[in-house]
C-alpha cells in the first residue's frame, strides 16, 4: 500500500498540516497492517532482506520495525568476575 497524505495550508498563518488517519502513526508512512506483517514474517524465520523484498521496502525499514517492537532484557549493571573464552583473536590476527 502506497501512502500518500495531502498537505494542507493555512492561508491567514501560513502554517501547514496533514490529514490524520487511524491507518498510519501521525509523521510515519508504513501502515499498522505492514508492520503487522513484518513482524509475523520476521517470526517465521524470514530475513530482513527477505521481507524487504516481499513487502518492496527497505531493509533498514524493516529492521527499524522489529527494532521498535522487541523489548530487549535488562543489561546488567556490571559483568561477572571471571570470563571464559575458547579462542581470541590475538597479535597478527591469529587465533590464541
């Protein structure tokens, strides 16, 4: 779905405004039913690129939809004492 909103103009303060519409969040242009979409796609398994392509957007679109609807946990305040690693990258770029 195309969005396109006419811009209205006020002649006597010459400020400007567009329609509202319960379709669209006021200032996006991506439908509450598309998001509905990616998210259930993204879901699915389907990649970002993937979806894009499905729903002819943009990739960032589509991450910046998933992006605002998952809540990430918590960050902790502070790491643990000890750190375990198998393998690092060390001098000259070989594995330690």
């Amino acid at each position: 779905m195309k969005l396109y909103k006419q811009r209205y103009l006020c002649k006597e303060c010459l400020k400007t405004w567009s329609a509202r519409t319960d379709i669209v969040e006021e200032g996006h242009t991506l439908s509450h039913q598309l998001k509905r979409s990616v998210l259930h796609m993204a879901r699915e398994g389907i990649t970002a690129t993937g979806i894009a392509r499905i729903c002819h957007y943009s990739p960032s679109s589509v991450i910046r939809i998933i992006d605002e609807a998952v809540e990430l946990k918590s960050r902790v305040s502070r790491l643990p004492e000890n750190l375990c690693f198998d393998e690092f990258r060390s001098v000259n770029s070989t594995m330690s």
